[in-house]
C-alpha cells in the first residue's frame, strides 16, 4: 500500500499545483484576450467617433459654406454701388462663417470693384455723345447697375436714332466702331483675379481716353444739339458756354475738373455732386478781381454790386432760413451737405446758391459769344400715351404710363419699380385695375386716362422729393394700424424687432395665401443701410447704422470726396 505522505509529495501536491499553474495560465489567457477586444472596441469606438465627429464638422462646413453663398449672392441683385458697399460691410462684419465663404467675398468684391471702374470710364465717355437728359440718365443707369452689355446696345439704338444713315454712313460707322473698341477695353478692366499690373491698367485706361477724344471729334461732326441763336454770320450769338443748376457752375471752365472727379461733364451732376464741385472750386480754383483773389470770384453775384445799395448781390441774401433757401426747391439734404462740404463758408454759399438760381436744379444760364447771356431752365418732356387700352394688364398704355412715370422723375424703369414699385401699385394701379388685370374703367377715353396719369404723377413727384431713404425728411415708420404704436417713429433696434416678429406671425397666416408685401419698404431700408436685410438691423451694427442715419452725420466716408486723388481711386467699398 502506498506511503500516505509518499503519495502527498508525489502525486497530490504536484498535480494540484500543475491545475493551479494551469488555472493561472488561463485565467492569464482570457484576461489578455479580454484586453485585446477592449482595445479593439475602444479603437473602433474612438474611429466611430472620428467619423461622426468628422461628419458633423463636414456638414456644418457644407451649411456654412451654403449660408455663406446664398449672402454673397444678395450683392448680385443690386446696383454695382450698393453691391460694392455690401461687399464691404461683409468683410468689416466678419460675418463669413467658412474658408470658401471668405475666398467667394474676396473674388466678388474685387470683380465689384473693377466692374465699378468700368462703369466709371464707361459714363466718362457720355458727354460725347450729345445726349438729352433723359437718354443720358437711362445709360448710366444701365451702367450703374452693371448692365454695361444692354448699355452698351442701347447706346448704339439711341445713336441710330439721332445720325441719319443717308447723310452721314462713313462717320456713323466710324463712331459705332469706336464705341465698340471703348466698349471692349473696358471689358479687359474687370479684373477679379489681379492679374492686370497698375501699368497695364493705365495703358488700358490712357486706350479708352484716346478713343474717347476721337470719338468726339467724330461726333462733333453730326451733333444735332449746337444751341444757335439769329445773331448772324459772325456768330455772336453762338452759346460759347452754359451754366448750371443751383450753384450755376461754367461747363466750359469747369469740364475736365467734373469729368476728373465725378466721371461725367457739368451738365449731367447730381445736385450733391454739384455742390461737393462747387465747395472745390471756392477752395481751390481762386480767381483774380480787382484787387482780390479768390475761389469764390468764379460766382459773378459774390463780387458784382448792387447798382442801388452798392452792396455785392450775394449778401440781401445772406444768413437767411431753411426756408427762405428752400423755396426754389432745395431740400433740408442739400442745406446740410452745403454745411459740411463749405464749412465756415457755408452761409456764403448759401447766398451765393440763391443769388444765382434761387435754389432751382433746373436753371440754366447760356453765356453768348458776342456777350450777353439768356436764362431759362432744364426741360425734360415725355410722352404721355397714345394707344392701348389704359388699365389693361400687359397694354401699350401701361408700358407707355410707366415709361412717362420713370421720364418725369429723370430714373430708369428699373430704378421706377425698385424705389416707388409699392407706391405706385398702392396708390395708382390698384385704384383702377382689378386683381386680375382688367380695368375698373371700362373703356375710359385715352384723354382721361392720360389725365388720372399725369395727376397721380405729380404726386409721384412730391413723394419722390421726401427722399424716403434718406436726405433730409429721414424714413419714419409708415402710418398704418398693422404697425401699431411703432408707427410715425424713428427705427431703432427695439422697434426693428417688434416689427420683425409682426411680420413672422403676419407670414403665419399668410402662408399659402397672398405675398406679404406690407413689409418691403423695411427691407430696402436695410439695403440703403448696406445690409442684407432687415433681419441684419436687430444687431449691434445695425443699431449703430440706424444712430448714424438719423444723426445729421455722413455714415460712411465713402461719400466724402478727396480731390487731391484721381476719380477712379477713390471709388467706395
């Protein structure tokens, strides 16, 4: 019989520690193994979690970028100014949200830019075309507005219309060929990718202002507007030069500064390019009389005297009212940019301007060769309509009501539509139109159609005259009762918002139904702001804006002038 302890040391003890090692070796085994698929699972958890990370970063980039797109297209329905200052509030708000966002505003804005520069030296050249007022207005609208292919076209149907072929087929084709090449290196301005160094840029420009100088001496052949008297054949009564609007500035004198500044001649300024022209020429342009020299010597009633009082004729005027100024027709807009631009001088400006044209826009002085000289006033006169059915959806009569509106107002149908749409259709069109096209009046006489047209025209005017977005009667909430207690107040951020959330319950229960319309006009005042829309006023910007717009102060200095530097640097972001 085996020894019990033998058999302890032998047997029991080595075979229950080679279980223990062995137990010990898998519970080894299956801990690694364990640790093995932890670290699987956490590699594929933290790969999951890259991936979802990734995608959420990617979509948002994707939203982002889109948001950023659908911003930046905004600019693409506005006028090259606006869209240029839209251009740059962008980037002075940092408002882009993604990489492609900020690489997308850069190239726009610099093709803004240089489609402003063409624009520019596009409107240059108009003077030498000899056209009226209103043809002359319409083109640089189209320019404005970017449209330098549809400009360009009509210029060349306006020009079919004032050469007769059969007299004059050689230098018509002449002019028509030159336009084309102005038309074609203005093209090669546009420049979104900086490629054009500033040499290749000047020669281009020095190109165009060669063409533009031949252009007219073509032209000058065929004018068909040479103001000429029955003074004989010595030609003394030929009008050597004119002066214009309310500060009566000399064409002839003044010229080459107004095209160097503003792009254009005397004749074609607006009334606040004027009077920045005219505070240049009292700072910078002294003229010797008598015993005196000075800028405002160029304004005959500054030294010239009374023959009964001996007092120069500017000073029964000086020092008077707003509205002693304003009875010729200047507004409150005018009066301030007087104030700003003539600083100290600004009262003898004032005399000055309603010395020598009341304050009317339109006066008109022709200085005759022989001397002497002959008043009157600028004359735009339009057609009323003549055939159609008046009231009539789609109708000869309304394209012509509509064509005379934008006539007598001196604006493209575009800007008509775009600035006094609303008005119009509120006030005009939905008093005799039904909603569906057809007139209230039924065959109504083209003489009493063309009546209510001119009626409500002249309203048309007056309202126009408020200078509703900006000037000198500042925008106030509208007088209706869905504006509430906001209404006949100034916008700030807090009535802004008010009115934000009364058009988002207005949307509500509109949805499906009509457009909502009653809020337009708030946006178009963000626009003017340089804003996308009126959702981008409820910020600090925006409020900013609205305190800026209400105070008399200029908002951007891109208004400002710097006459020290050539026009086409000193174009606005």
């Amino acid at each position: 019989m085996a020894d019990p302890l033998e058999m302890l040391l032998n047997q029991t003890i080595p075979n229950f520690l080679a279980r223990e090692m062995s137990n010990l070796r898998e519970d080894e085994r299956q801990q690694s193994q364990e640790q093995k698929a932890e670290k699987r699972y956490l590699q594929e958890f933290n790969r999951n979690e890259t991936r979802y990370n990734d995608k959420i970063r990617s979509d948002n980039e994707k939203q982002n970028e889109e948001r950023d797109r659908i911003i930046i297209s905004r600019g693409s329905e506005m006028g090259l100014n606006k869209r240029n200052q839209y251009y740059g509030h962008l980037v002075d708000s940092g408002k882009m949200k993604s990489t492609f966002g900020y690489d997308l505003l850069e190239g726009e804005s610099t093709r803004a830019r240089s489609e402003l520069e063409r624009s520019s030296v596009l409107k240059q050249g108009l003077g030498n075309y000899n056209l009226d007022d209103f043809e002359y207005m319409h083109i640089e609208n189209m320019y404005d507005e970017g449209n330098h292919e549809q400009g360009f076209q009509d210029l060349q149907n306006i020009l079919d219309n004032k050469v007769d072929l059969s007299n004059y087929p050689e230098i018509k084709a002449s002019v028509k060929a030159i336009s084309s090449q102005i038309s074609q290196y203005s093209k090669d301005l546009v420049d979104p990718y900086g490629i054009l160094t500033e040499v290749q840029k000047k020669d281009i420009r020095k190109n165009i202002s060669s063409l533009t100088t031949e252009l007219s001496s073509q032209y000058s052949q065929i004018s068909r507007n040479k103001i000429m008297n029955s003074g004989g054949d010595d030609g003394a009564g030929r009008v050597d030069s004119t002066d214009w609007n309310i500060l009566q500035i000399n064409d002839k004198v003044f010229d080459p500064t107004s095209q160097k500044f503003f792009g254009k001649p005397v004749q074609k300024l607006s009334s606040e390019e004027h009077i920045r022209l005219g505070a240049w020429i009292s700072k910078n342009s002294p003229r010797q009389i008598g015993k005196t020299k000075s800028g405002w010597n160029n304004w005959t009633v500054f030294w010239k005297k009374d023959e009964k009082t001996g007092e120069e004729l500017y000073k029964k005027h000086l020092n008077k009212s707003d509205a002693y100024y304003m009875a010729g027709g200047l507004s409150e807009s005018n009066l301030r940019l007087i104030e700003r631009e003539f600083g100290n001088d600004a009262p003898v400006a004032k005399a000055v301007m309603f010395s020598e044209s009341s304050g009317k826009h339109s006066s008109i002085n022709q200085n005759l060769a022989g001397g002497g000289s002959k008043g009157g006033s600028i004359k735009r006169t339009t057609a009323l309509p003549t055939s159609g059915k008046p009231f009539e959806q789609g109708s000869g009569w309304n394209n012509s009501a509509v064509n005379y509106m934008s006539g007598a107002l001196g604006i493209s149908k575009k800007d008509l539509k775009s600035k006094y749409g609303d008005y119009v259709e509120d006030n005009f069109l939905n008093k005799f139109m039904n909603a569906d096209g057809s007139s209230k009046l039924k065959n109504v006489p083209t003489k009493r159609a063309n009546e209510y047209l001119k009626d409500f025209t002249e309203k048309l005017k007056k309202f126009s005259k408020q200078d509703v977005l900006g000037g000198g009667n500042k925008l106030k909430v509208p007088s209706r009762d869905i504006f509430g207690d906001a209404s006949g107040k100034k916008l700030n951020k807090s009535i802004v918002a008010d009115l934000l959330s009364q058009k988002s319950k207005a949307l509500k229960r509109y949805r499906g139904g009509k457009p909502l319309t009653e809020y337009n006009w708030l946006d178009k005042f963000a626009n003017e702001l340089g804003f996308a829309n009126a959702e981008e006023l409820n910020s600090k910007q925006g409020a900013r804006a609205m305190r800026a717009y209400y105070s008399e102060k200029p908002q951007e200095t891109s208004n400002k002038i710097d006459f020290d530097l050539p026009f086409q640097l000193n174009l606005p972001r």
